[in-house]
C-alpha cells in the first residue's frame, strides 16, 4: 500500500467538504426551502427529496415545476453516489492501520465541517441578497451556485490529491452476482451492526436536521438571522470536536468513541428541551448545538474509517478485498434512511397542520415539532447507540484479524472457526 504524505492526505480531505457538505445541506434546509421558498406541500417537499432512491416515483403523473425540482433531486442524489462510494472506498486501500484510518476519516470529516459552516448561514445570506437580486428564489439560487463552485473545485483537488493511490495489487472478481454481493456483507457481523447503527443515525440526522429550521423558528421564535447564526456557531464548534472523536477512536476503539459521541448528543435532546430552551433566546440553542453536533461529526468520521475494518473481516472469509461493495452498501443504507426519513417527516409536517403562509403557528403545530425534534431523534440516538455497543469488532479484535488476513495472503490455511464472533460461517453439507 502507497503511503499518503500529510500535505497529500489533508488534500484527499477535501472531496468531503462537497459530500457530506451537500448532503447535510440539503437533508438541514431541503425541507425548508420547498415549503417555505418554493411552496410545495410537506407531503409533496417529501417525495421529492425521497426521489433520490425511489426512482419509480418518476413515474408520477407530476407537471410543470414540480418535476423539474424531482429532475434536479435525482441528478443531485445520482452524481453525489457516483462521486462518494469510490471516493470514501479508497481510504481502505490506501491503509489497513486502525488509526490512520481515523486519521483520514478525520481530514475528510474536517473538510466537510468547513463545508457546512460556510452553508449554515445560508438564511441569513438569502436575506442579504434578496433586495439585491430581486426575490428570494433567486437569492437562493445564487447562494446554490457558489457552493457548487465551491465543491467542483474540493472534488478536482481530491481527485488530483488521490491520484495513482489506488490498490491495484488487490485479488478480486471482475464482477459479483447479486447473491455474492448480499452474502458478504450479511455474513458479516460487524458490518451488520454498524449499518443498523448507522441507519438509525441517519434517521436521526434527517430528523433533528430536517425540523431544526422550524423548531427555531416557531418554537422558539428566533429570526432568519438568528437561525443562521445557531447553525454557523454549531458547525464551527463540530471543527473541534473532530479531535477527541479521533482520540477516543485511536486510545479505546471506533465503538466506543461511536457510544460517547451519539451519547452527548441523546443527552442533549433529553436535558436542553427540559430545562434550558425558551423563546426568544439563543444562547440556550447554541450552546445545544455546540455540544451535541459531536455526534453528527461522529456520523460519518466513525462510520466510514469502520467500514475499511469490515472489509478486513470479509477478506477473512473471501480472499478478496471488496471495499467498494461495502461502501456501496452503506450509502445505500444512508440514502434510503434519509429518504424514507425526510419523506415521512414531510408527510408529518402536513399532518400537524404546518402553514408557511402564517408567521405564528398554531399550538398544534408548534407541540408537533417539538414531539418530532425531541422524541423522534432521541428514539433513532437510542437505538443506534444499543446495536453499535454490541459490536463485536473492537481494536485488539481488528488486530488478531489483520494478522490472520495477511498470513492469508502468504498463503497459509487459517481456522474460521476462531472467529465465530464476528462472521456467519456456513457448515459444510456431508
């Protein structure tokens, strides 16, 4: 394996800052933007965020503007995994090291904070810009734009960066059949456990980012200003906190800096609305956010430097290295929780009578958000913190893996027996 320099890794990094950038743009203000800018019904701003992955939706008996917006979703979510799944695979062929791959997950994760900190204050620069371009769609538009510039450009410095890296000593087939594809993966215990962790957490990210526009808003009254300034001071904060997730991730394991992470932030959605949230203030909403955005940094610096372990764990079974399949399938995993995430969410939002016509919301409405933000999110937290705890790949696991791997590799027989915990093995038919 080519080892990256450090100047050449933080380069690699910088393909995050238009992944994870736009998807968490787009999963934060998507929502916002339809209803409240375009005017589309929830229900309706839903599906075409679900669109993305339920391609059938196409098929709809939709006109005019509606399907453009479905149009410009299904490219935005087709280019944005054509883009991901190669990129993110190549961090595992890069390097087996457990901790230099936190390293790299680290540059990436950082890359993508910048990304979303410029965007957070997107309602704010709407507002600026509005007067001078003439209306507020255009106004969105032109901040739209200049983040696509931003992002072609991370993505051309990535490529450049990650030239020539790629593994191409590495035993594999030419092509899968479906049934392969499946087999790894499902027998693959680790792997399992951290889509299922991941999934939740999505459904969590979809949720707290998905209503955090509103719940500021009419919740807690806040302005457009205010609401920029919440979510610009939480991503500058998360900057910070990419250095103790990679430290608990190096000193103990991926695992438990996963549990501590998603941990802070399912405490934060139990105590803040308690206690310390009220009307009219920020400084309880920013200091919320500053510290629970530790688990949305979590969300894709843990999990992605988790999967490269996994693949290990499958070469044990295999022979082969398969990191594009196992990226594969966890953004397939993240595309489809955040669709069905984003798309339910819609529907609830017109459930409890949301009107983006009025500035002050019924109680119903205002008590539908909050049930969303708080509840909905804390249950996805739980849930994802219990199935990634039990996790059986931890750091000395991974190790005693990566020594058999490569005694594979010499071409020694190993026992899969001795490792029982961590894959389904088939017992041979007499």
């Amino acid at each position: 394996m080519k080892r990256m320099s450090p100047a050449r890794a933080i380069a690699y990094g910088l393909p995050g800052l238009a992944t994870l950038f736009t998807f968490t743009m787009f999963t934060t203000y998507g929502l916002y933007f339809f209803t409240n800018i375009v005017g589309l019904s929830g229900k309706f701003a839903g599906l075409i965020m679900t669109i993305g992955t339920l391609w059938d939706a196409v098929t709809d008996p939709l006109v005019g503007i509606k399907i453009y917006f479905i149009i410009v979703a299904l490219l935005f979510y087709t280019f944005q995994t054509l883009i991901d799944v190669p990129y993110t695979s190549l961090s595992g062929e890069v390097t087996d090291n457990y901790d230099l791959r936190s390293k790299l997950a680290t540059i990436r994760t950082f890359w993508a904070i910048i990304g979303v900190a410029i965007g957070g204050g997107i309602m704010a620069y709407t507002d600026f810009l509005e007067p001078v371009v003439g209306g507020s769609r255009q106004a969105w538009s032109v901040c739209f734009a200049f983040f696509g510039i931003i992002c072609t450009l991370s993505i051309w410095i990535g490529y450049k960066a990650s030239e020539g890296y790629e593994n191409k000593d590495i035993i594999t087939k030419k092509s899968y059949s479906i049934k392969e594809m499946l087999e790894g993966p499902l027998r693959n215990k680790p792997f399992l456990h951290l889509t299922i962790a991941f999934i939740f957490a999505i459904l969590a990210q979809a949720i707290f980012l998905g209503v955090l526009v509103y719940y500021l808003r009419y919740n807690l009254n806040l302005n457009d200003t205010q609401v920029s300034l919440v979510n610009i001071i939480m991503w500058i904060v998360a900057l910070f906190w990419v250095f103790p997730i990679d430290h608990w991730s190096t000193k103990y394991s991926k695992v438990v800096s996963w549990t501590i992470s998603m941990g802070i932030w399912l405490l934060c959605m139990i105590v803040f609305p308690l206690f310390f949230l009220k009307p009219g203030s920020t400084a309880a909403p920013i200091i919320m956010t500053s510290i629970l955005v530790v688990g949305l940094n979590a969300l894709y610096q843990v999990i992605y430097a988790m999967i490269s372990d996994c693949v290990e764990v499958d070469e044990l079974m295999s022979g082969e290295r398969r990191e594009g399949l196992f990226y594969s399938m966890a953004t397939v995993s993240q595309k489809l929780a955040a669709a069905s995430g984003v798309s339910v969410l819609g529907m609830i939002i017109d459930y409890v009578g949301y009107n983006p016509a009025v500035s002050v919301q019924s109680m119903q409405t205002v008590q539908g958000f909050h049930n969303i933000f708080v509840i909905g999110t804390s249950v996805c937290l739980l849930l994802s913190i219990v199935t990634m705890a039990t996790n059986p790949l931890t750091k000395k696991r991974y190790s005693e893996v990566l020594e058999v791997v490569r005694l594979k590799r010499a071409g020694k027989e190993i026992a899969l027996d001795e490792f029982k915990d961590l894959l389904f093995i088939k017992k041979n038919r007499k």
